[in-house]
C-alpha cells in the first residue's frame, strides 16, 4: 500500500511542477512576445482611457464614482458631441494606476497589458486542457503557442485603449472555467461566480457578448451536462447581459452618438443586399487577416472596404466558403467533432462584428478577431495533425509525426512572433503609428483625415507658427495633400471640406483657395457656425470686410451667445476706419458683461493704434482690475515704463509674470 501511496504523491508532484513550468513558458513567451511594448507611450484613442489630457482619469481613485456614472466617451465640439458607450471598469483600472503613482506611467499601463494577456493565455491553456483532456497535452499546448503569437492580436495588447477587449475576453474565459467547474462539481455558486464575471467583462466591454452562446456551446461538446441545463444557463446569461446594458440606461443622460458615413456607410445605406453583401466581405476579409495578417493598420473604414452588393464576385466565394463550412459544423455536430467546434466558436465570436446585424465602426477591425481567432486555431492545429496523419486524441505520438508537427508549428511562429515584436514598435507613439499605417491605408477616408489632422495639431504648437506664422512648407503639402485625398473619395464631408478651408486660410496665403470648400461645406450644413467663422476670416484676410460681416451676423444668428464674432465684427469695423462703432459695439458687451475684461482691453487697443495712450490706458487698467491677462497686463507695463513711472511698470510686470504662469497650465477653451 505504501508504495502505492508513494507513487500517487510522486505523480502529483511532477504534474504540479509541470504545470508551474508551462505557466513560467508563457510568461517568458509573453515577454517576448510584447516585452517591448513596455517603451510604447500613448496612441490612438487613448484619450478615452488615459493620459495627461483625460481629466477624469486624473483625479485617481476620487474619479471612480463619476466613471461609474457616466458614459466611456464624451467629447463636445463645434460640429458635434457624443456621449455613447458605458466601459466603466477599463476607465477605473487607469483611475487606480494613476492614483497609486500619482502621475501617468505609459511604461506600466503597457505592463499590465502585458500581464493581462499572459493571465488569458495561462487560463486559455488550462480550459483547453480541460475540454480535450481526452486529446493528446500537445494538442492544447500547440493551440494556445499559435493563439499567443498570432500577429493580429497586437492592437488589443499594444494599445491601452484597448485594455477593455482584454478583460472582457479575460472574463469571459473565467466565466466558463466556473461554468466547466459547475458541470464537473454541481455546485450552484460556480454559476453565480461565473455570472459575476461575465457582468464584469460586460462593464468592460460588450465584446463579451458572443460568450451568451458560447458557454452553451462548450458545455454540450465538452461534457455529459443535459440539454434542459444548457437552456436555463443561457438563459440566466442573457438575462445578465440585459441588466447590464438597461440599467447603466436609468441613471446615465441619454446616449449620443454621430453616426459618420466616412465610419460605415452602412450607418446610412439601410437596403438588405448592400448590407448583407457587405457582410460578407467583412467575413472573407477576417479569414484573409487570420490567414495573413499583414499589412495590420489601426483603422480601416470608407472606402478601404468596400460597401458592396451580391454582384461582387468575392461575395459569392465568400458565401460559398461560409455556407460550406457551416454546413459541415451542422453534419458533425452531433458527434461532437472538434472541426465543428472550432467553427462555431469561430463564427459565433465574429457574428457581432460581421455588419449583419449592427454596423460596426471602422467597419471591421484587428481587435474584432481577438476573441474569434481562437476557433481559426483550433482548426489549423487539427488540420496540421491530420495532415501527418496523426490522431490528436492519440496519448502517444510516434516521434517521427512529433517532429514533424512541431517543425510546422515552428516554422508559423516564427514570422509571427517577428511580425509580433515588429508591429509593437510601429504602436510606440502616435507619429509613429499614423507614419507606419498611412501608407496602407491610402483608401481609407478617416485615416487620410486623422494623418493630415495630427499634422495641422502639430503645426499650431510649433513655437516658429506661434511666434510669427511659420509653416513648413511639406507639412503644409502633407496636411492638404491628405485632406484633399479624403475629399477625392467622399466630397461631402462637411468636417473636411471646413478643416482644409482653415488650413489654406491660417497656413498659406491662399486664402482665397479656401472659398470653395467653405462655400461647399456651408451649402451641406448652414445650420453649423464653424463654415460661417471661417468664412468670416478668408474675407476678413482678402479684405472682403463687408462680407466678412455679413458671416459674423450670421453666426450670430445660429449662436447668439458666440461674443467672439461681436469683437470680430467690432475689429472689422475699426479696420474699416469706423472707431465709433467698434467702440459702440464693445459697450454693448460692457453693458450685459460688466465684469468681463475683454470689450475694455479692446476699446484700449483702439486708442493705442490710434496714438492716444492716456485713454488706452484708462481701459487696459479697467480690464486688468477684471482679468489681469499677460497681454493686458504686459501692455500696461510697458506703458508706464515709457512714461517713466517705475512703479507701475515693475507693478504690472509682476503681474504679467504670474499671468504668464497660470496661463501656461490653462486648459484651452473653444472661442466659438
């Protein structure tokens, strides 16, 4: 008996320590895999989650019941705001990050990216090994090496934004661990953890939601629990689900969202060919992605893919191949055979993201495939086995097919953890990122948008433009370049055609270049100001005063609010060599605003182009005693050291200096 006992705890001791070595491979792998991701800063849409310009986020640990009670995004601008989504868990991670370091750390963000997916990968491992534990440990083994290292998952890892796809998918891998531990155990309060989790992963995002049939799904392959089981835990799922989606509903201010045709076409083309031809592209082009994925760019959209009807030859393929392959799943479901499970999983995991149903932003997506990848795997694995005509259910390879199988598998990961590693860096930053990608994605509309906008951004923080109007000349080539090519491809954006008038009014002096699209984008949306403003400045710098006027009135019209275009008008008026109604116009303002600083700074700066210092003065103290501005503030110093009154001068230069200070870490407000 003892011996017995001896070799019991023997075998124990090995597969513990066996399992403690499999788990260092991966973290050891993971680290090779996006250990550098941990140089990376900030990139695209990080804004949402984190960085210096998320305010919320900022307040640490005191933001978290205001994440919990507000929408993932909500941004306000002259064209449009959106408040859509609810992902508050994502948010509190970065919240409680920043509140135990005080500051922002790009470095440990991607860290913990990184820990997360080897946590997926780890626990992926372990439920394989669970649901083919009749299956050879190599099969599960090779499953989870290729899911590791599969190229498409960089967006997910190497972007912060999209932290929330990892612990969504996270979740709900834990989700059906306690589901599989309630099938082997039946104890009901497996299900209640794996409910929790599932909440979890929802809060985080709803890519979770293909695991409502999911779950079912393994259950029915992967043990004896009854059909009646399989219904009831749906149902309790989807009941999940829905409590999670409806009563965020209650206490949140009602969702925003502006949906763009430059985003999915599909947003407005409602007819079913279209849509469901369109579909199909979008499923053919997720099998080409996991079957080769290269180039990966961050955004794809109008008109990368293309919006399409059953016309389309690659539609009719595309449907032949997926109705095949669903078909075959169907003829082997009852047996349970793995090649139908992989299928199922697959589309399953991918449905919400097909356009079928509800049109996706971007279209399609690297990260959209995270989760969906998965059953791709599965099913390259079996098919390498079979090809070496070896039964993975077979406890004991012979060396030779072994051998083979591996090479094969080493051999596929070796580009792509190349292509891994590679596309980590090109994710380091945003310039690096927009540099890399803009190259494959010269037929995507918002991607030619968002180059020539980072550019423009850059441009206006460039200390040669804020000192005297410099531009680049190529940068100036390059922002209209790209903004004319989004044109080219969809002329009736009402956002571009206005951005690209700006661009020749502030930056060129082709102002009068400008006209056009202003007058185009007006003609699309005359209810918006931001056509009328610039407008407003392209006469104002060809010297059209009177229409420049006109423009302004015109604003004001849409936002009578908008006192920016009162002081416009009233400088147009002075320029036209109207001092009195420049004047008058400003005391209007003074007469609702008395404690606003700026008609009195103004009506001083009338009198200072006009020579008469004595009366500028008078209103630039006037204003100073409201706002004590740097500009205000360093005119009046200069003033009275011109008068020789030392006093008031080093007075206001104190001033000017503490001004100068609290407006370098002013947040930037929206004149218009």
């Amino acid at each position: 008996m003892l011996p017995v006992i001896q070799q019991l705890s023997l075998r124990f001791f090995l597969k513990k320590r066996l399992r403690k070595l499999i788990t260092l491979f991966f973290f050891v792998f993971s680290l090779i895999l996006y250990g550098n991701t941990v140089l990376n800063k900030w990139a695209v849409d990080d804004i949402y989650v984190t960085g210096p310009q998320n305010e919320l986020v900022k307040k640490g640990f005191a933001a978290i019941p205001q994440i919990f009670s507000s929408h993932y995004v909500d941004t306000k601008g002259n064209v449009g705001s959106q408040q859509t989504d609810y992902r508050p868990i994502v948010k509190v991670t970065f919240a409680i990050e920043y509140g135990i370091w005080g500051k922002f750390k790009p470095g440990i963000s991607h860290g913990i990216n990184v820990l997360l997916y080897f946590f997926i990968i780890t626990l992926l491992f372990f439920i394989l090994k669970r649901l083919l534990r009749n299956y050879n440990i190599l099969f599960p083994f090779l499953i989870t090496l290729l899911f590791m290292a599969h190229p498409v998952h960089t967006e997910v890892v190497a972007s912060l934004k999209n932290r929330d796809e990892l612990i969504s998918f996270l979740c709900g891998l834990g989700g059906l661990h306690f589901f599989l531990r309630f099938a082997d155990k039946k104890k009901i309060i497996y299900v209640f953890a794996a409910l929790i989790l599932f909440i979890i992963g929802y809060l985080s995002k709803s890519s979770i939601i293909p695991f409502v049939a999911i779950y079912p799904l393994v259950l029915y392959f992967f043990t004896d629990m009854k059909p009646k089981n399989f219904i009831w835990i749906f149902g309790m799922i989807f009941v999940a689900g829905l409590l999670s989606y409806y009563i965020p509903h209650i206490f949140l201010p009602k969702a925003v969202h502006v949906s763009s045709y430059i985003e999915n076409p599909l947003f407005v083309v409602k007819h079913f060919w279209i849509r469901t031809g369109t579909a199909l592209m979008t499923l053919l082009f997720y099998l080409r992605l996991l079957i080769f994925p290269h180039p990966l760019v961050y955004y794809y959209g109008f008109n990368m893919m293309p919006i399409t009807n059953w016309g389309n030859l690659l539609v009719i393929i595309s449907f032949i191949i997926h109705l095949g392959l669903f078909i075959y799943a169907l003829l082997k479901f009852k047996e349970k055979h793995i090649l139908s499970f992989a299928i199922l999983y697959y589309y399953f995991a991918i449905s919400i993201f097909s356009n079928i149903g509800t049109p996706v932003v971007g279209i399609v997506g690297e990260r959209f495939a995270f989760s969906a990848s998965l059953g791709f795997i599965i099913a390259l694995v079996y098919i390498i086995f079979i090809v070496f005509r070896t039964d993975p259910k077979s406890l004991t390879i012979e060396f030779n097919e072994r051998a083979k199988i591996i090479v094969i598998i080493i051999l596929l990961l070796i580009p792509c953890t190349a292509m891994t590693i590679t596309r980590n860096r090109e994710w380091r930053n945003l310039t690096d990122l927009y540099e890399s990608d803009i190259k494959y994605q010269e037929n995507s509309v918002k991607a030619n948008i968002d180059y020539a906008e980072y550019w423009r951004e850059r441009v206006y923080t460039d200390p040669g433009f804020q000192q005297n109007g410099a531009v680049n000349e190529r940068l100036q080539r390059i922002i209209v370049s790209h903004f004319r090519k989004a044109l080219s491809m969809y002329p009736d954006d009402y956002k571009t055609l206005n951005d690209l008038a700006a661009v020749y009014i502030e930056f060129t002096p082709k102002a009068d270049s400008g006209l056009v699209f202003l007058k185009k984008a007006i003609a699309l949306r005359p209810e918006l100001q931001p056509g009328w403003v610039n407008l407003a400045m392209a006469y104002t710098k060809t010297n059209k005063l009177d229409s420049a006027i006109i423009c302004y009135q015109k604003v004001l019209q849409i936002n009578p609010g908008a006192l920016v275009a009162v002081f416009k008008m009233a400088d147009i008026y002075f320029q036209k060599g109207n001092l009195g109604k420049a004047i008058k116009i400003n005391e209007d303002v003074m007469k609702r605003y008395p404690d606003m600083d700026v008609p009195y700074f103004n009506i001083g700066y009338y009198y200072i182009m006009q020579g008469d210092t004595t009366i500028a003065t008078n209103y630039f103290e006037q204003a100073a005693q409201r706002n004590p501005t740097f500009e205000v503030c360093t005119n009046l110093s200069m003033i009275f050291k011109a008068k020789k009154d030392m006093r008031k001068a080093n007075y206001y230069h104190e001033l000017a200096g503490e001004a100068a200070q609290r407006e370098s870490t002013a947040k930037p407000t929206d004149n218009f």
